[in-house]
C-alpha cells in the first residue's frame, strides 16, 4: 500500500472556491483544492501556506484547521493501480495578495475563484467535497462522514 500525507486549503469567498485545475500525466484534467504532499520534516501548517503559493501564486494564510480526513483507495481505483491511503489535513485559508498564475513547471495550469453551487457540475476530486463539507459544518471531532465516490468525483 501507498501512504500520502498532505495538506489543502479551503478558500471560501463570497460564495466561491478557489479551486485548482490539473492536468495529469494522461492529459486528464479535474479540479482540487490547492495543496498537498506534507514533505519530510515539514509542518503540514506550513505546507499548506507554501503549496497555495507554488499552484496558484497567491499569498495565503492560515484561519484555522477544519479536519482530518483519511481514506483508502482500492487498487482498481488508484493511479499506480496499488492500494492507497490519503491523509488529508484540511484547513480554511484566506488569500491575502499575489495574482493568480499556473504553476510554473507543474500540473496546476489555472486556479479559479468558482461559484460553489458550479462545483457539483465539475470533474473533480473527492477532495473537493470533503473540503467543502469540513467548511461547512465545522465538526467539532474535525472528522466528515465518507463522501461518496462516483458521477464526477474522482479519487
């Protein structure tokens, strides 16, 4: 099984997401929030900050921590076709100066400030509905019920 420990940010604003749109090695492409891997001997805090900047170009900081979520993805279903366990650390940020560019040498070719109520029509990763779950409901525990996975969610 593979392991992933990473970190996204939920930026809500005026009704919008920002949300990131990627391209894979295939060429697919589908939106997710900005984030991800936690690199060895970094917070996840500070993860967060550095992977809003590097995919999207903007300043970020953090307002608080919404959850943890952790979810196995079965080998049909995952990209290297082997089990695969995401741990995701969720956390609301706030956008605070930069412009909004691709990633420079990377999969993020546009981020997007996107209606919430449009998220539902979009190719997206589950990450994306967790987040938005976790912003929502502000859990106490930080735990979401699983998301269910299908349409045009993907893993």
């Amino acid at each position: 099984m593979s392991f992933r420990l990473a970190a996204y940010a939920v930026c809500i604003e005026d009704g919008h997401v920002l949300l990131a749109h990627c391209v894979s090695p295939t060429g697919d492409t589908s939106w997710t929030l900005p984030g991800g891997r936690v690199e060895q001997s970094e917070d996840p805090f500070d993860a967060v900050v550095r992977e809003v900047a590097e995919e999207t170009g903007s300043e970020a900081v953090v307002e608080r921590l919404l959850g943890v979520d952790s979810r196995v993805i079965p080998a049909a279903e995952a990209r290297l076709g082997i089990e695969h366990q995401n741990v995701g650390i969720f956390y609301q940020v706030r956008i605070t100066g930069g412009v909004l560019r691709p990633e420079p040498n990377g999969v993020t070719i546009e981020s997007v400030w996107t209606p919430i109520p449009d998220v539902a029509a979009l190719c997206r990763s589950s990450l994306v509905d967790v987040g938005l779950a976790l912003a929502r409901t502000l859990p106490a525990t930080g735990h979401v019920a699983a998301v269910a996975v299908g349409g045009l969610i993907q893993h």
